[in-house]
C-alpha cells in the first residue's frame, strides 16, 4: 500500500481488518518497526477521535508524531494554478505539501468539501495535490468525499459483534441543524459493500448519495422498511447531494429512537461521533447496550495502526 485514499487502496479489506484485531490485541508489538520515522498530521478541520486516535497508532508503532491545525496555526493555502497570489492566499499547496513532506515519512491529512461546487468537491483536489506534491505516502483522514479511516474501524466494529455471518447493515440518514458532507456516508457505503453485508440505505427523497459510491445497496425513503430485521444500524446525517451541500428536511420522524429500534433484529447502534443527542439519536438508543459507538470510536486508534503499519512494512 502507498497510499490509503479511499477503499480502492486495499487489496484486502478482510485482511485488513485481521491486521487491526492484531494491533489491538497487543498495540505495541510492532514498536520498532516506525523508529526514526516521523508521521505528520494536517489538519484543515477539527478533530478529536482522528487526532487522537492516529496519533496515538504511531506512537504505537514507534513514530514521531507532529500535528499542525491549518485552521489557526498555517498560512492560508493557495490550492488553484496559475492563480495571481494578490489576495488572502499566503502560501500555494505546491510548496506547502512538498515541505511537509521533506518533514515527514507518512503524512496524514484531514480537509472537507466547501459544500458550494460539487464538481470541485468530487475531484478531492486537496489531498490529490498533496499525493502529487509532497513525496511521501498519504494517509486520507477525512476529504471532501471519503473517510477511509472511519469506515475501516466500523468494519472492524461488525466483525467484532456480529451474530450472523452476513448480517443486514443499514445506513441511516437522519436530521441535522448544519449541512455537512457525504463523505462518512459514501465511505461507509464503500467499505460495506466491499465486506459483502446485506447493505440497506434509507433515506428522504432528494438526499439519495451518489451512485459512484453506494453501488448496489438497496435504497428506501421510508425509515421503517429499511429497520425490519436489522442487526446494524448505521445512523449519519449528509446534505444533499442532488440539490449539492443543501438542507431540504429536519424531519424529525427520521431521528433513531426505541420505537424504529425495536423493529430490528435487536440491532447495534452506530454513529461515528460526534453525535447530537436527542436529534440525532435518542438518550435511549445511544446509552443501551445495544450501542457500540464507544467501541466503534476506540477501534479507530487500531484501523489507523494498520493502515501505517501495511505503509511502513511495504516501505
């Protein structure tokens, strides 16, 4: 592996997620293996578990580990060509990634859509420049359209609590106060797809994600039919895709609550965190025993673990 940009950089994701279940079983197993490396962390947008989590994988794996927050701590990037530098544009991408990456063996980046310009959005041009840029393997943390990392954990999530060998996953939408990206949603349908579980989307009518992504999911508008019979319930807002970065409901009637839950197949709980309480997801649901977002955030630490691990022994 070179890269991890999205699910097309596994070969394996079965093995992968075997990988993680051993980091986790002994995380510190493979501490020589980073030393005198150093893992760079960049992130454009806040963070809490993806900080921390991949943070600590490389302190597992014996790296030095630097963090920089472009959002209060860089100079405002440049990301276009041929563009005249005469305005708020400190610095260009050009110079910023290939630095970085005179730095750092492994860089990790985190950088969101605008949510203005879907054909930009989609072309991932952030973290594209700094593959090409910066010269060295790159690590995607979040981009405008994918959560590779995440998706890894929330499979290696199922693997772990699963009853049936091909349990029956849905993802969920459901109401949010902001427009965010698809990104954790394509992702996670990605990943799903790929791991061969019976996959469910549900969904309003015009928040359907791209068919680039979701493959061959069954897609329902109606919460209830896609609950009957679930062992997984996935739930994560997006904006709309078809009417791009919009907010077109707040429907209250989507939120995962005891009632929709109790049609399952006495279903997990999911979420990637963080999570609005009571708009999102109920109290109930979110703090039952039937909720593994704890677990499911605590396994990001050992998903980036294998993803830098797979990079540093393939060199």
């Amino acid at each position: 592996m070179k890269n991890f940009l999205n699910v097309h950089d596994v070969e394996d994701i079965h093995a992968l997620v075997d990988g993680a279940l051993l980091c986790k079983q002994n995380p510190r197993a493979d501490h020589e293996l980073g030393k005198g490396k150093t893992l760079g962390l960049i992130f454009m947008n806040p963070s809490l578990r993806t900080r921390l989590s991949t943070q600590k994988a490389g302190r597992n794996l014996g790296m030095d580990v630097m963090v920089m927050n472009f959002s209060g701590e860089g100079w405002a990037l440049e990301t276009e060509e041929g563009v005249i530098m005469n305005g708020d544009k400190a610095e260009h991408i050009k110079e910023a990634a290939a630095v970085i990456g005179a730095y750092c063996d492994i860089i990790g980046l985190r950088s969101f859509p605008s949510l203005k310009d879907r054909k930009s959005d989609y072309t991932d041009h952030v973290i594209n420049e700094f593959v090409r840029y910066a010269g060295v393997p790159i690590v995607n943390l979040e981009s405008a359209t994918v959560h590779p990392c995440q998706s890894l954990a929330d499979v290696l999530t199922i693997e772990e609590t699963k009853e049936a060998g091909k349990p029956k996953v849905v993802l969920t939408w459901v109401p949010h106060p902001r427009p965010l990206p698809q990104s954790v949603g394509n992702s996670f349908a990605e990943w799903i797809n790929r791991a061969g579980y019976e996959f469910v989307i549900a969904n309003p009518e015009g928040y359907d994600l791209s068919g680039d992504f979701t493959g061959n999911a069954a897609v329902v508008h109606e919460p209830e039919e896609a609950y009957a019979g679930a062992d997984y319930i996935y739930a994560k807002n997006w904006s709309s895709y078809e009417q791009y970065g919009q907010v077109l409901s707040q429907d209250e009637k989507w939120m995962v609550d005891e009632r929709k839950m109790n049609l399952t197949n006495n279903a997990k709980f999911m979420h990637c965190l963080p999570v609005r309480r009571n708009v999102v997801v109920s109290d109930a649901v979110i703090d039952s025993e039937n909720s593994v977002v704890i677990r499911e955030a605590a396994n990001r630490e050992f998903a980036a673990q294998a993803v830098l691990k797979q990079i540093l022994s393939h060199g």
